[in-house]
C-alpha cells in the first residue's frame, strides 16, 4: 500500500534473506493515525512484546510476524527443544487468532526435519514465503469480494446515483496483514475498478482500531468513508443506509461461525434482523478445521482494564494525551472493568465467507478444506 507515495508492506526484513543476523521491520500500529513510525525488532523477545502490546496485529500479520520470532529465535539457537518452548511462547503470546498456531506450526514442519545448520537459512525463506502468500491471498479475496460488491451494487434500487455503503468493524485492512487486507481488500478492489463505494467505519471500542487505522488507510487510499460509533450500525440498517457488512476474522470454525473483534455479533444480528448480507472475508488460514463449535471451543482473549478506562488522542495543540474516562476510585464502590477483546458470531447469522477460492456459505465452508 502506498503512504505518502511510498510503497510499504506492514512486515519487512532488512539485509539478505539468506544472511544470519536479520532484523524485522514493522510499523508501530500504537502510534496511528497520529503518526507513522517503523521500528526494529531483533529477538525473540521483542516480537512477543510487539504482538502482544498490539504494534502488530490483525490476524493474518501476527501469524507473520509470529514467523519471523521463530526466525530471529533460531538466531541464538538452533535446537529442537529450544525451538519447541519457543513455538509456544510464540502461539499463546494472543490466544484467539488461530494464523499464529498455524504459521508457528508451519514454521515447526519445516524447519524440524532439518539438520540445525540449515534451520536458520530455511527458516527465513518460510517465513517469507508465508509472507508472499499472504499478500496473494488478500489479492485474490479482493476480486472474489469485488464480484460480491459489484452484485449487491447493480441490485439496489438506483444504483447509478448513490454509492454502495458497506459497513466494517475494527481493522481487516492491509494494516491487520502483511498487504491488502481482508475485508477492505474488495473495498479497495472496488473503490480502484470505479464502483462507487462508501464505507461506515465502526470506531471500535476499547482500542479504536476502526476510528484508528481503518478510517486513517481507507483515507489514504482516497475511499470515502465515515466513522460511526459502535452503537450506530443498527440504527442505520433500519434506515436502508448500510446495504452489506464485511468484517474479518481472528478464526472462523469449519462449521462457518466466525470470531473477530468484540462487537461484530451485534452487528450480525442487526444485520439478520434487517435482511443486510453479512460477510466474512478470510484468507483459508484463519479457518481452523479443527473447531466445530465456535461459542463453546475458542478461546476470547481478556485484555487489560486499561484499555476500556482509557482513551489515547491528540489535543487541539497537537500534543498526543491518555486520559481516564471512569470516576475516580475513592467512591463508595469502585468501579469494575471487563475486556473481553473478540465474540462469536454463529454461522446461522453468516451470509457468506469470502476466500481467495471464492464466496461460500457457511455450510460449503468444509468443501475447500486441502
Ligand atoms: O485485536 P486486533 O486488533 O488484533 O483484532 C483484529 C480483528 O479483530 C480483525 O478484524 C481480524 O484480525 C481480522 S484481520 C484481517
């Protein structure tokens, strides 16, 4: 994606890809919209810390960037166990994306049946590889989506003098992958084949990543958009205003049901309630083929209190402050905070799955499984 005219991935490593002391590069999502920064990661450590504080994240990107910590772990050593106690340090560093257990385990297969002197140079090739399929995948999403987008458009009632308004939650952007995005990847594809499109952007509450990143890439990019809070997308289904939801996904069950950011079921069942097509764009490894039952099998990450208690913005002197909207603690009761960062949409809310194979319902879903 470009910023500033300059073409940048969310992942990158510097020097040779084959060389023994590489670093990561990424871009520090904390520090958006107010300002774009990069920064270094050269251990093991310092990747854990960058995925769990959220300077990566998305799904797709903390599977790759999970990649590149087995990469910079086999830089200090190469043994089994090693590599092993690492690999779950790596998966459990955010339990609900299922792409973390699923590059760190890819990473594992290839790099275990090798003598340890070859480990480090394969291992920087896989998770480069893991890196390029990415972007393929979220490419091929998009024109899969654009034909969805394209069909949807042609069946409103004048769809010559208005836009297609398409509704997301949180950030399924290129920012949540390593390029394109999942559910803005047919966005863009839209917006870039000439379909009118506008997009209401959910703020997305704790961490804002919808008013954040989502409203701060699709402005980049030039697609009109408006920032709505998280409580508004009902309101604007009754009213005809949204006319197809697309989020993405942190795991989607083989049975169809889908688990993204916190939020996304209220907006599924809106949807449902008012006849609005709900889609999930997912590349095929967010879907874990292991999980029948999404409510009752995954695992919702709890995030700190701090997140809800707090809100970071800039100032009207252009200074970036963390303020604290609950009431002060010395009250008679203090006030109790609850995170949980992701839910559970079931299937029978689901509209469609979009793949880079194609759109399929949820019930289908089992059929593109390799
Ligand atoms: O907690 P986050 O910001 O990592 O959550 C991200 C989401 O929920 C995204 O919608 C999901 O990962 C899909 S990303 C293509």
């Amino acid at each position: 994606m470009l910023i500033n005219r300059q073409a940048y991935r969310t992942i990158w490593v510097s020097g040779s890809p084959t060389a023994y002391s590489n670093i990561v590069n990424i871009i520090d999502q904390t520090k958006l919209p107010h300002h774009f920064e990069t920064i270094t990661i050269d251990s093991l450590e310092q990747m854990i810390a960058a995925i769990k504080t959220m300077q990566v994240r998305g799904a797709p990107l903390i599977g790759a960037a999970a990649a590149y910590g087995v990469c910079l772990a086999l830089q200090r050593d190469t043994s089994d166990d090693y590599i092993i106690s690492v690999a779950q340090l790596l998966i459990h560093s955010r339990p609900t994306a299922v792409n973390l257990r699923w590059a760190v385990q890819r990473m594992l297969n290839k790099i275990l049946v090798l003598n340890p002197l070859q480990r480090l140079e394969a291992a920087w090739l896989e998770a480069a590889i893991i890196c390029n399929e990415d972007v393929q995948l979220n490419q091929a999403i998009g024109q899969h989506g654009l034909a969805l987008i394209k069909n949807v458009h042609a069946q409103l009632l004048s769809p010559q003098s208005r836009p297609i308004n398409i509704l997301t939650h949180c950030n399924a952007g290129w920012l949540a992958t390593v390029d394109f995005g999942t559910a803005l990847s047919p966005i863009y594809a839209a917006h870039d084949a000439g379909v009118a499109v506008h997009v209401w952007v959910d703020e997305t509450r704790p961490r804002n990543q919808g008013a954040s990143l989502t409203a701060w890439e699709l402005a980049q990019h030039g697609v009109p958009h408006t920032v709505i809070s998280d409580n508004a997308g009902g309101h604007l289904m009754q009213h005809g205003q949204v006319d197809m939801v697309i989020v993405g996904a942190d795991r989607v069950t083989s049975t169809g049901d889908v688990c993204n950011k916190i939020g996304t079921y209220l907006k599924a069942l809106a949807a449902f309630d008012n006849k609005v097509p709900f889609y999930a764009a997912v590349p095929s490894p967010t879907i874990d083929w292991l999980m029948i039952d999404g409510l009752k099998e995954i695992e919702i990450e709890e995030r700190s209190a701090h997140e809800v208690s707090h809100m970071i913005g800039r100032l009207s002197n252009g200074e970036i402050a963390e303020i604290n909207i609950l009431p002060p603690n010395n009250l008679t009761v203090e006030t109790q905070v609850a995170n949980p960062a992701f839910d559970v949409t079931p299937a029978r809310l689901v509209t469609g799955i979009i793949t880079e194979l194609g759109v399929y319902t949820p019930d289908q879903l089992v059929s593109i499984k390799s």
